[in-house]
C-alpha cells in the first residue's frame, strides 16, 4: 500500500484516477469546501499554477468560494491573462466533476441510457452485489403476472442513478448548499446498495419466513443490508479504491450506511442530530434514498416505474416533474428537499399509484398463498439445508442472516433447490413446492375487513383459524378443521400506517422559494381520502375440492357474523341462508334493486328528502339530474 503510493507521488504526471484534493499538499480532506487559503494554494502549485498564489492568499479565497469563481472576478482580482484565466478555472471546476475517467453506459429499460462512476461499476462488479440478479424484486407474484421477472439487481442499478439525479439537481440549482462529489458519490453508492440485505423472493422472506420460523427474532432486511454492504467492500478490498475516488473513510462509509438503515448507534436515535456521517447542514441529503419522513424517495420512484412497466399497469407519477421542482428549505433548523406547491396534487397521486400497486399486484390473492406455500415449505426444509459460511461453518436458512458468507449463497434458487433434491428428508416440502408448480394452490374462500384496527400476530392467525372451525353453520355436515384454514391480514396504507404522509412534506411557492410552508388536505380536494389505512383478512383453504371450499364459504361467512367483520362481497351467493340473518349486513343495501334511483324524475318523493327536506339531488332539474350522475 505504501509502496503504490509513493510510486504516484515520484511519478512525473499526477495520477488522473487519484482526486486533485487528495493530490494536494499537505494531505487535506477530500472536502473540497473545507479548505483554507493554504489548502487553495497547496492545490495551485500542485496544479501548475504557483504563480498565482499571492493573488489568491491576498483575497482569502477559500475552499467554500471556489465553486462560485467566475471569469470576471479572476480578471478583477488581477489574473489579467485569459489563457490563465481559462487554466485557473479548469484546475478548480475539475473538483467537483463526479469521476475523472469516463463513466459506464447502462442501457435500462425504465430509464434509457443511464451512466454510472467507475466506483459503482466495481461495487457492481462484485459477487455479493451480482447476487441481486437471482432475487425476484416482486417475490411470487413473478408466479401470476407473467411479466414480473425483474430482479433486485436492476432496480438497484436505478435507484443508485436516481439518487444521483435528486442530488444533482439540488447542487445545480442551489450551489450553495455546498454539496460535494464525495456527497454525491455517497448518495448513489446507498441508492445502489439498499437492497443488499433481502433475501429469496424479496419481502416473504423478512415478512413471512423469518418471523415463522424465529418469532423471538426482529429482523429487518434493511440492517442486513448494512451487513452485507460492509462484508462487501471488506470481501473486496474497496477501501482504498474509496479512497482513491475522494471519500474519507471512515465517515463516508458512515454516511453510506446510514442512509440505507438509519442511524447505526440506536442510543443516538432519540438526540436532536442522531447521523453522524453527515452534519445537520446536510440533513437533506437523508432523504433522497430511503425517506423516513414522508416516504418521498427515489426507491419508490424506481420501483413504481419498473413495477408498473413488467405488471402492465399504468403509473401516474412522473418523478421528472419532481425533479424539475425540487429544491431545499429550512424548517426549524434542519434543511429539508421540498417541492412546488402546485406539486401536491402529483404527490398525493404518487401515494395512490403506491396503494393500487398493492391492491392489484404487491396483495394479490393468489400471490399471496403462494408466498404462503413457499414459506410452510421453507420452514419444513429448514433444518435440513446447510449453508457454508465463513471459517466453513455450517447453518441453516434462517440462521444465514448471521453469515454473510452464507448469506450472500441464499437466493430464490433454494425454491429449485428443494424441488429436484431426493433428499428423503426434504420430502414434505418438496410436495408442497410441486403443488405450486403444478397449480395445486389453496383456495381463497373470501375477503372481510373490522370494523376497527385489529393488533395481529402470529397466534392471532392461529387462535382465528380455530375460531372459523368452530363456526360451522348448522344446516352442514361437512366438518372443517383448524389446519385446513390460513388466514391472511393484509395492511393497506399510504405509506405511514395510519397517517397521511403529505402532512410531513414542505412546498414552497412561486413568490418566495426560500419560505417552506405545510398544504393541508382540505386544501387540496374534497375528493381526497378520508382514512389512509385499512386491514384486510383473507381466508383459504388448504382442501380444493368443491364440496370443501363450498362448506369453507359458508364458515367463513359465519365466523364473519360472529366478529361483527364486514359483510363478504360474495357473501348473498356463497350463504344465502346466512347472511340476512345479521341486522347490520341487511341494512348495507339501501337500493333493493329498485326500478327507480335518487336522480329519476318519477322516483317516489321519499327518495327526495333527507331529514325532512329535500336533498341537493332533488332540487336539480331533470337535465342537471343526468349530468349530476
């Protein structure tokens, strides 16, 4: 190591992969805008430019001004000759350019031709980062929408260029906010490498296998993405490439970590400034990745795309437009990315394209139990796959995520795997792996929502299966037990459980761009949703033939009664002894097929009045009546 370096130093060209910061005398930081008059100087001579110096130790002109250094003030400060101007200029505008050498073309489908620093290439060009290539970014659902093939590793490679768009942006329309190409860098090696932590099929993983098969366990696949990512440059040897590209480790290593997971010491959370790669002056910079404020960022502008693009589902969000807008304010003394406040709209539009993507594709009921199945088959094949982790050690699934090593070996091929092993005592799960292949799926038997938010864990589902056995209807005879149930809860939300996230973005308006300022709902529509969460509960089957799944309607429909949940939208077809039978489920039918509707001129003059006088509807004329409807 010591050796390269000094065979760069006695070299008679300076190095071009090598910053001109970390070229400069004296070993200043890679922070451009952390030097002082000498730090300027020191770069001058290293850049062939000595004779200038007094001019510019004589002014004070310091790192935090360099960026704004024009043509005319070098005239005005004395440097009279323009080619020297021109080389001045030159030797300081390369500082903040993101790479010296010539960046890498991506052809992506999402984005068109996108290009990427040679930094990210070799983080790319590693094993534990090419492992994405093997994760379905939308787990089973790849199993019912034919075109859902994309892989993590793509929709990483966007991320990373869209963080690198955001920051850009932001450092083009406001220089002073002093970001610098090591900012930069950082902000797309976290957008690049957030992903590193999930494991086979993506979300079933953390969300279904790990708390079935280790419930004492909170685990969250954005940690192990840390993990991975320090197992990754450590595996690698990155560390002194880093340091080539200008960043300070260890502290942008901090910085990089933290925008995927949050703050890394837990103690820290609840300080004024919890992150400790980057000051408070550069808050903003959290936000761009992973947005823990409002949800704004550029992982759900990649995946909305991509998602969109392989599912054939329209997206009506243009993260362009956002792009066009987005500009930092400060609040209360931290500086937050805010938008135009014509821009409210699109936003609350974005959050809405997020909730259609779960109704139609991300819950789907079929995909659902498939995640389901491969899960139960998952935890009966536990015991019996081992993984060979560092020093040789061996582990099993659920114990990888301890492992880099091991871990980095886990992908949806285990679903393959357990398929085609003859091993006698993989036998149950490969059975029930066989059943998906050959379309032998649990059956949904329906669909109900509470009345109010329900806290539900695992034993929750269980003591709920049991409770649908014994609803059995009278008038049947076959008999159902708690084993031949799953059920499912489903959370539907805008992204901040219960709340609405554009309570928590600032907007800014044409007349004062520095002047954050909060748009409330009521401000926006009166169409705008009311509540901004719901639970769903799904019910199957586990037994497929049709004199079960009949007999599993019905029971599904009384245990429905029983917890006073939701009238089922099929309930009248599947049970109709059943459901008139339940007061509040007769009354949600106010029409009863009448001939006649509220807006009918011959419509009886009841239909007309509310509380005694008559309703908006009925006062329009017949024409305004049609077109009211």
């Amino acid at each position: 190591m010591e050796t390269r370096k000094r065979a760069r130093e006695d070299a008679s060209c300076p190095d071009v992969s090598q910053t001109p910061e970390k070229r400069a005398a004296e070993g200043r930081a890679g922070d451009v805008t952390s030097w002082d008059v000498e730090g300027v100087c020191a770069h001058l001579r290293v850049e062939g430019l000595a004779e200038w110096e007094g001019t510019f130790r004589e002014q004070m002109i310091t790192g935090k001004g360099l960026q704004h250094l024009t043509n005319l003030q070098l005239e005005k400060m004395g440097v009279k000759p323009l080619g020297s101007r021109l080389r001045v200029l030159h030797c300081f505008q390369k500082l903040w350019q993101i790479s010296t050498k010539s960046m890498k073309v991506f052809n992506d489908p999402i984005h068109g031709h996108i290009e990427l620093h040679p930094l990210l290439i070799r983080i790319i060009d590693t094993p534990q980062f090419q492992r994405l290539r093997h994760i379905k970014q939308l787990g089973g659902a790849y199993l019912v929408f034919p075109g859902a093939s994309h892989n993590r590793f793509e929709h990483s490679v966007g991320v990373g260029y869209l963080a690198g768009c955001l920051v850009q942006a932001l450092n083009e329309r406001q220089p002073e906010l002093l970001i610098t190409k090591q900012d930069i860098l950082c902000v797309q090696i976290a957008g690049l490498c957030h992903d590193l932590g999930h494991g086979p099929f993506s979300h079933m993983f953390d969300g279904l296998f790990i708390p079935k098969v280790r419930p004492e366990l909170t685990w969250k696949h954005e940690a192990t993405s840390v993990q991975m990512f320090d197992h990754l440059v450590r595996a690698n040897n990155l560390e002194p490439v880093m340091e080539d590209y200008g960043l300070s480790l260890p502290a942008d290593l901090t910085f990089i970590k933290e925008q995927i997971a949050g703050p890394l010491d837990s103690s820290a959370a609840r300080a004024q400034w919890p992150y400790a790669g980057r000051s408070k002056e550069k808050s903003f910079l959290y936000e761009i990745v992973a947005n823990k404020r409002n949800g704004i960022d550029v992982d759900k502008w990649d995946y909305f795309a991509r998602d969109c693009y392989h599912l054939g589902i329209q997206n009506n969000f243009n993260y362009q437009r956002f792009l066009l807008f987005a500009r930092v304010c400060e609040v209360k003394g931290k500086k937050h990315i805010c938008t135009r406040d014509k821009e409210v709209g699109n936003l609350y539009d974005m959050f809405y394209t997020r909730n259609c993507l779960h109704r139609r594709a991300y819950q789907h009921k079929v995909a659902n139990i498939i995640e389901v199945m491969i899960t139960e088959a998952l935890v009966k094949a536990d015991p019996y796959v081992q993984i060979q982790g560092s020093s040789g050690k061996m582990y099993k699934i659920s114990e990888s995520i301890h492992d880099m090593e091991a871990y980095s070996k886990l992908t949806d091929h285990i679903f393959e795997q357990i398929l085609y092993s003859s091993d006698p005592n993989l036998s149950e799960a490969r059975a029930i792996l066989q059943n998906i292949t050959c379309r032998r799926l649990y059956k949904c038997v329906g669909q109900t929502t509470p009345e109010i938010h329900v806290n539900v864990t695992q034993k929750t589902r269980l003591d709920w299966s049991c409770e649908i056995a014994n609803s059995k209807p009278q008038s049947l005879t076959v008999d159902l037990k708690p084993e031949d149930f799953v059920v499912i809860v489903i959370y539907m939300d805008y992204g901040m459980k219960g709340k609405n996230p554009i309570d928590n973005v600032h907007f800014y308006c044409k007349k004062d761009p520095t002047k954050a300022i909060k748009i409330r709902k009521h401000q926006v529509s009166k169409m705008l949703p009311e509540r901004f969460a719901e639970q769903l509960i799904r019910v199957y089957c586990k037994r497929t033939d049709e004199t079960s799944l009949e007999a599993a309607r019905k029971y599904f429909v009384q245990w429905c009664m029983n917890r006073n949940f939701s009238k089922p939208q099929d309930g009248d077809v599947t049970a109709p002894e059943l459901t008139p039978l339940k007061g509040t489920w007769r009354t949600d039918d106010t029409d009863e097929d009448s001939e006649y509707d509220d807006f009918s001129p011959a419509a009886p003059a009841a239909h007309a009045t509310v509380n005694g006088s008559r309703s908006v509807k009925a006062n329009l004329f017949p024409a305004q009546r049609e077109n009211h409807s």
